[in-house]
C-alpha cells in the first residue's frame, strides 16, 4: 500500500491525494497522517553508566524494573559499542556518526575532554549532527541535560558550538557537566596535578617575597628594588593565572543554561534531577502533535553523586546504587509520559550510556563511586578494553519492534545518526560516516550487523579494533597498543585517576594481542598461534583493515587557523583538545550578570 502511495507521490501530488481520498472512501485503516507521520524519537544517555550496572544486562542485585521494561518490550542490544571510552569524544561520534577524529574531537596528549565551558574548543560548527538533519526534516528537536561539546569560539556570544548552533532548536541543561567541583568538599576534577603546583608556586613566590622584603627593611642585605617588583607582579600574575580559572571552577563550569541564556550559575546540585525530569517529559507535552526528537542526557551517573532523600538508603549498593535506582525511576518517568500521551506506537525510545564505568572512582568512606562494567574488562578511560565501551543499548518501539528480542551482533552508538536519518527519510547525501542503520537489525530483516570491522581508539590513536568474520561468530579483538595500569597490575589508573593514551603512558605489543570475544569476553587469554589456528590470518585481516581506515581519515592538525582553510575536512581537521583551545579563557566565559561578578538562580518554586 505504502509503495503504491509513494510511487503516485513520486509521479504527481494530485493522484496522490486522490488515491488517498479513494482509499478512505473505502474503509482503510491507511490514513494521511499515519501515512505521512514520522515518528517521535526519545534517546536517553545516561553518563558514565556500566553495563554491568542494569538488571536485564545480568546484575541481580540492584533494581531497574523500568530500564528492564524497556528491553522486555523492545530490543536489547548486547554488543553496543561507544567510539570512546570518554564523554566529549564519545558524545561527539554519538552526535555525528563519525569517530571523534574526524570532528578534530579526539585527544592528542594530556588532555582528553573539554574542562571549561570558557574555552574555544568545541563540535565544529562545520560538523552536522542528527539533530541538524533531523531539524531540516521537519522535527522539533530538543536536548535536556548535558552536552559538552562546547559553547563559544571568539566572544561570549557567538555561541559557536553551542546545542542550539547544532540542531537543537531547544535546550535546557548544562553546557558542561556535572562533576566534582560542582559540590563544596568534594575532589576537583579539573587538572588537579597542575592546581597543586599553581598554588605550591604561587604560595613559594609570596613566602619569598616577604622574606626578602623582611631582609631588606631589616638592612642584612641590599636587595636591589627591581627584583622585589618583578616578584610582586610574578606572585600577582600567578595568582590570576590558577586562583581566577580554578578557585571559581562552580561559577565558571557549573551552569545551567536555557537556549542561550545562563539561568543559573553556579547551579543548585539538589534539585538538578528534578528539573531535568520535568523539562523533558515538558518537551514531550508541547510536542505530541508535532514530530519531535529528544535528546534526554542525564547528569547521574557522574561524580559527585546526588543524595536524594527518596532514594538514599534504599539500595544495596550504597550511594552508587541509590543513584542507578533514582536513574531507573527516571527512566520509568519518561516512558510512563510517552505512554500516557498516546505516543507508544509512534515513538522510538533509546537507552544508553556514553561509556563504560569509572572503576579508580571510589572513596573509602562511601565505597564505590564510578559504574560497574560487569565481566569486562577495564573501564571509562581505558582505550579499546571493553568495559569502557560495551554499553547497555535498548530500543523500544511497539508498534514496529518485536519485543523481547535481543541482538547479540556488534552495533555502534554511532549507528543511531544514520539510523535516524532513514526513519525520518532524509536521503540527502552526507560524508564519510562510521555507523549504519540499524533498523534492519532490529526489525529482524537482517541477522548479520554491517560492522565488519570497528575500531577503537584511544585519543587520536588507533588502539584496539574488532573483527566480526563473514560467515562466522567469531569477534576477534585486536590490541595494537594498552595503556598501562598505575600501579602495575591494578587494573586501572589509580595513580592518575584516568588512562592516558600517548608516549610513556602506553605499551606498544608487536605482535598485537589478540582475543576471541566469543569465547573469551573478558578479554584475559591471549590467543597465541598455538591456541588459534587463524593467528597469522587474523592479525593479516586486522592490519590491511586498519590501513583501509586510515585511508578515509584526514590529518588532524595540532593547531591551525581555518581561516586560512575554509574546507577545513579538504585540508585536514582542526584539533579541539589542544590546550590553547581547552584552556579557560575570560572573554569566553557564558554568565549572568556582569562579568567576573557572575551570579543568578532559577526560580524552581513550581517544581
Ligand atoms: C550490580 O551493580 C552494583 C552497582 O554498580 C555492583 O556493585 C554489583 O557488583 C553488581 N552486581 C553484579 C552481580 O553485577
Ligand atoms: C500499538 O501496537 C501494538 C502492536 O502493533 C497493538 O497491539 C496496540 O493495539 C497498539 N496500541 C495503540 C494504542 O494503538
């Protein structure tokens, strides 16, 4: 019937209308609305959320009835891989179905997400993201809660990478992220090493001066004036240099914005959950007559963990696991408001995490404090070890997927960009993308996922890639390089809190290490030509693979102007992550009020 309708389409509007008419003279349920309606879309991207954390993904300890739901009525994707094992790159291939390079979004060095909501760097306003496609189709697009992917390039109000710059007609949330030095007490997340010796240096320069200035007055020694001045400015110019960008982290990073507008700063961490909730179940309610797409990116699982009266005590995984049941009560919120509307049939919701959880997060007096990635191994900050990219992925979608099934084939968070872009028939020719569409794989049409190959990366670097054989079951992983473990043998960084991915902080392996999946999914028994027939093959296969994909890739460039290279991606591709574009920079700085005095709360009464 479809097909009919859309061939008239296609030859002339009028019959199209016509035969429509016809139809529904004649009592079929094929209607214009059904016929021309996209559906709804409703993704939910939980942070830094294990696999291991979720009921139906085999945890038997922590309660996520609702979560549980959504996959018992839909499909549960059970090799759902993020592109990065961190939140700004992964979040960058999640929104533009590409890896986090090729948007100049992966790291090359030290640092590894964006830190300030004050720095240049940022999605490249060049980028496309599903929501901009998904916009030009005639959607009202939505993002609530957090994106940092960066806000401004030049000037406080460019708003260059801002959400509303990349598809998002609306946005509410945090332009950064929830973390630590949003909360009075807790650690900072923000190069603490560097903090420390900002403030050693600034405090021996203070104590140098004033003991010199003592031994002047005091006549022991002729101090010559010129050297107390040149301190006096040094101990100023470090004071502005680590107390102005790291002292005022909360009222710098910790923000909440409506489209443009900072509306509270720095934000009230209580009361966050609440309000990110009802913003989006509001979305939806504005929107139930209109296509829509919603981004719903929660502030949980991150540090600092919430304490919310209705959910402290009540797991049996402390704070940790209060927080993942308060998350499934907000999942079960969400889906209970597309329900109750009557949008069921016609909404396609998602469920995932950015990456896997943070093992090193833990605090001798609260216990855990970062996810739990199950049988896998390692986890957020990792590289190309499992744990901190296999994610929960779930879609539910009753009137068009079966439910209950379960996809055991490798997929990307990267697929939902194509993925989407099909369902709301937008044929437009793009660039060179990394994920498929994955509706043939949910529906059933197809048992076998068009990721032959999938590559993961650690920073700009290629680390690790999967190799799904035609014809075969097998997944073999294939580790170029693994960063190394602080101490030795523990499992993660625990000296540095994260994994680093570049010169001593990585052990290269020639021969790769190689592991079947299938067999072996915690990845802890290396294949040897003795154990694996296919050694030699494999290792052939995954090194001619990996040449065809840097192939398709263009340079990353440290630092260039574009302006001189208007076809940024012609010419290679402008990196965000160095440090003069992650560095806080005043000029840059969103706020309310009149700036450096920055300050302003929501009214939250009706909530
Ligand atoms: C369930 O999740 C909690 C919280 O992350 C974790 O501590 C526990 O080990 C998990 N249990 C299982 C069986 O995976
Ligand atoms: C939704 O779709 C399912 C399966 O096709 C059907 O059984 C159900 O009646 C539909 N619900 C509504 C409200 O249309």
């Amino acid at each position: 019937m479809m097909e009919v309708l859309e061939r008239a389409v296609n030859r002339s509007p009028l019959s199209a209308l016509l035969l429509l008419s016809l139809l529904q003279l004649a009592g079929s349920d094929v209607t214009g609305e059904e016929v021309g309606r996209k559906p709804n879309i409703v993704l939910m991207m939980v942070d830094d959320l294990g696999i291991g954390d979720i009921g139906c993904y085999g945890n038997d300890t922590i309660r996520t009835p609702n979560i549980d739901r959504l996959a018992s009525e839909g499909v549960k994707l059970t090799q759902h891989i993020a592109a990065a094992p961190l939140c700004t790159p992964s979040r960058a291939a999640f929104m533009t179905g590409r890896y986090a390079l090729r948007s100049g979004m992966g790291s090359t060095g030290r640092v590894q997400v964006l830190l300030f909501v004050a720095g240049s760097g940022g999605l490249p306003p060049s980028e496309t993201t599903f929501a901009k496609r998904l916009q030009q189709q005639g959607y009202t697009t939505g993002l609530v809660g957090k994106w940092h992917l960066g806000v401004n390039c030049e000037d406080r109000g460019d708003h260059c990478h801002h959400p509303n710059q990349h598809g998002f007609s609306y946005f509410y949330g945090l332009p950064f992220t929830l973390f630590n030095d949003c909360l009075p007490g807790e650690d900072s997340d923000v190069l603490a090493d560097l903090q420390h010796t900002l403030r050693n240096l600034t405090m021996l320069l203070g104590v140098g001066l004033f003991t010199l200035v003592c031994v002047r007055v005091c006549g022991l020694l002729d101090v010559g004036l010129w050297l107390l001045v040149a301190l006096f400015f040094l101990a100023i110019l470090a004071t502005g240099v680590w107390y102005m960008p790291f002292k005022l982290l909360s009222t710098w990073n910790c923000i909440i914005m409506r489209n443009q507008e900072v509306i509270e700063q720095p934000m009230t961490v209580e009361t966050l959950p609440r309000r990110l909730l009802v913003e989006a179940q509001n979305f939806i309610k504005r929107n139930v007559d209109h296509p829509f797409l919603l981004l719903f990116s929660l502030a949980h699982m991150h540090t600092p963990l919430f304490q919310n009266p209705a959910f402290a005590g009540k797991s049996r995984h402390g704070r940790y696991g209060d927080n993942l049941e308060e998350v499934d009560w907000m999942i079960g919120e969400m889906t209970e408001t597309v329900d109750s509307l009557g949008l069921a049939n016609n909404t396609l919701m998602y469920f995932t995490s950015d990456h896997g959880g943070h093992l090193e997060d833990t605090d001798p007096r609260i216990g855990q404090k970062g996810g739990w990635n199950g049988i896998y191994k390692g986890g957020k900050a990792m590289g190309g070890w499992e744990g901190g990219i296999r994610v929960p992925g779930i879609f539910r979608w009753p009137g068009r997927l079966a439910a209950g099934r379960v996809v055991d084939e490798p997929t990307s968070l990267m697929d939902l960009y194509p993925t989407l872009k099909h369902l709301a028939k937008d044929t437009q020719p793009d660039r060179q993308l990394d994920g498929y569409n994955l509706m043939p794989l949910l529906e059933g049409k197809v048992e076998r996922s068009e990721h032959e190959f999938m590559f993961h990366y650690c920073g700009i670097y290629l680390n690790a890639l999967r190799w799904h054989p035609h014809g075969s079951d097998s997944i073999f992983k294939v580790h170029f390089f693994t960063p190394n473990f602080s101490p030795p043998g523990a499992g993660g960084c625990y000296d540095t809190k994260v994994c680093l991915c570049h010169g001593e902080h990585v052990t290269h392996h020639n021969p790769p290490l190689l592991y079947d999946l299938l067999r072996d999914p915690s990845e802890s028994r290396p294949l040897t030509p003795d154990t694996e027939p296919r050694y030699a093959e494999i290792l052939e296969q995954a090194a001619k693979a990996a040449e065809r994909h840097r192939s398709t890739l263009t340079k990353v460039q440290a630092s260039d102007d574009t302006h001189s290279h208007p076809n940024a991606d012609a010419h290679g591709v402008q990196s965000q992550m160095t440090w003069d574009k992650i560095l806080w920079k005043p000029w840059l700085q969103p706020c309310c009020g009149t700036f450096p005095f920055c300050g302003c709360k929501e009214d939250t009464t009706g909530i």
